[in-house]
C-alpha cells in the first residue's frame, strides 16, 4: 500500500509551485485541476501538469492529479489529457464530489479505454474517491466497493460542511457553539468504516489556517487517532507535522516489531498462542494489531533499533 501521510495540493496553474513540491518530503503530490485552478486557466493546467509529471522528478511520492468533477464540463477531457500525455507517470486520478458509485465506475471505464488504446498497463492507475457531502456519505459503502482500482476515500471537508449547513467558516476547527466531543466523528468513522471494509486508505482532508501549525498538529492527531492513514496538507509548513503524526513513533514501530517476531517463533517454534513478552501477554489479537502499527512504520521509512532474541530453552 502506498504511504499517503502527507499529500500535498498543488496547482496545476501554477508551474512554480509545481517544480517546488518535486524538492518536498510529501508522500503524495496530488496536482491540481479543480478548485485551485481558474475555470479559464484548466487548458494551461493540464499542459502544465503533463510537462511536471513527463519532466519533474518525483522519486518516492505518489504521483496524483485531482480531475474536475463530473457536474463540469472539464473532466472528461482532464482524464484523456493527462492519461494520454503522461500515463505512465500518473500514479492515481483524484475524482472529487463523488456522490455515488456509477461515477467511480465511469472514470474506471474510460481510465482502461484510454490504457488500452495507448499501450498502457491496463489497471495500474488508481483512483482515490473524495467524499464532500451528504449524499456521499450516506453512499459510502457503495462508493468504496466500486472500483478494484479504488486506492483512498479523501474527506473533502468544506464542501461538506457546506452541503450540511453546518454553520461555520472554519475549516477544520469545531464550528461555534460545538463544546462537547468532535462535530467531524460521525463522518470520519463512516468514511474509514468503508475504507477498512474494501482495504482502502482513509485521507483526511486539508486545514484551512496554514500558518497555525500546531493546529494542524492537534486535528491531524485526532484523526490518525482514529486510524486514518493521512492527511492532505496545503503548505509546506505543515508538511513535517503530517508525515510524524501520521506515523508510529520509533519506540512503537520497534515494539510492534518485536511482537510480530516473538509471536511468529511462539507458534511455529514453541508451538504456543499465547506467550508473555516481558509483562504484556501476546496472542493473535495482539500480531494483528502489531502488523497495523509495523505497517504503517515500514511505510514511513522507519528502521529497527532492536532484534528479537529467543527465550533459552
């Protein structure tokens, strides 16, 4: 699975933005098509965007393009532009505002056309589905089984807001008058439910207020919390604080490791279930939860500080 802490929004429109987010530490560049970009700019983002993914170096992130949204009269043409014109370079589409899962069919359908008809490995882009409104939500479950290339569900979460009322224009902060709990709960367990249903990744979506970073820090941590896999960043500045929150620490990641090897020679070698590791039992349940952790280690480029030594007999 590919690592998606920190996947950082770049307009398409913009080439300068687009050459610099090629120097930064983010595991998925998502270049921009919809929101970021002008209705009169997208021709010139699309060549744009083509150019940075045939000429850029983009080693080690995740390489997506966020298309228009299938309400406009753009997206058809973004998906054979930048399929046809860098194909081979275009990790994963990005289809906003997806409501139900004959859209994700659709794209899926053309995105193997346009493979087939270009030489390309047929099934190889992803897709990753954003979930902004309420209609969307209520869909979910459908929207992530629908397409075996489906990789993520992004929660896209001022277009969301908005199709609720929910009365605020903060994004990413509890809306005034909200004391208790987290207003964003419902909504982010339903996504990550789907998401864990189909082997799917859960993004959460961007924090508007790019300066605060130690607010980020404090939204991101709810949500890798929860079990969310990442988080869309909108700067720099808060690029760092995605990629170690959305991480194990190294004490973990070393932890983790160490059930996963003391509960393997456990069960083939002692032939037991169940042993204790220092004074923590551990049990299937417990490799489980190790692999998630050890997972999510691996992914972000954490190596082990420690080895696994065998009980003496």
């Amino acid at each position: 699975m590919r690592s998606r802490r920190s996947c950082l929004s770049v307009p398409g429109s913009n080439p300068r933005f687009l050459e610099k987010a090629q120097g930064l530490d983010v595991d998925e560049a998502m270049l921009d098509l919809e929101d970021s970009v002008a209705p009169a700019a997208k021709d010139a983002a699309r060549r744009n965007i083509v150019a940075a993914l045939r000429e850029g170096d983009w080693s080690g992130k995740v390489r997506a393009v966020r298309v228009n949204d299938l309400a406009t009269p753009w997206t058809y043409r973004d998906v054979i532009d930048v399929v046809e014109g860098a194909g081979d370079s275009v990790d994963a589409l990005i289809l906003p505002k997806v409501q139900d899962p004959s859209q994700v069919r659709w794209l899926d359908t053309l995105l193997t056309q346009i493979e087939l008809a270009n030489g390309l490995e047929t099934g190889r882009i992803g897709i990753e589905a954003q979930i902004e409104d309420a209609r969307a939500l209520v869909n979910v479950n459908a929207i992530a089984g629908a397409s075996p290339r489906l990789e993520a569900l992004v929660f896209g979460p001022a277009d969301f807001m908005a199709s609720i009322n929910m009365r605020t224009l903060v994004v990413g902060e509890q809306p005034p008058g909200y004391t208790e709990g987290d207003a964003y709960h419902y909504t982010l367990m339903r996504i990550l439910m789907a998401a864990r249903t189909y082997d799917l990744q859960a993004i959460d979506g961007p924090y508007l207020q790019i300066k605060d970073v130690d607010g980020f820090r404090r939204v991101a941590g709810r949500a890798a919390a929860l079990g969310f896999d990442g988080k869309w960043v909108l700067h720099p500045a808060q690029v760092d604080a995605a990629n170690e929150v959305f991480a194990p620490t190294q004490e973990d990641y070393d932890h983790a490791e160490l059930i996963l090897d003391a509960y393997e020679h456990a069960t083939t070698v002692d032939r037991r279930g169940a042993i204790m590791l220092g004074d923590e039992m551990v049990d299937e349940a417990s490799r489980k939860m190790a692999l998630v952790v050890a997972a999510k280690g691996r992914a972000a480029g954490l190596r082990r500080t420690s080895t696994f030594t065998p009980p003496s007999s």
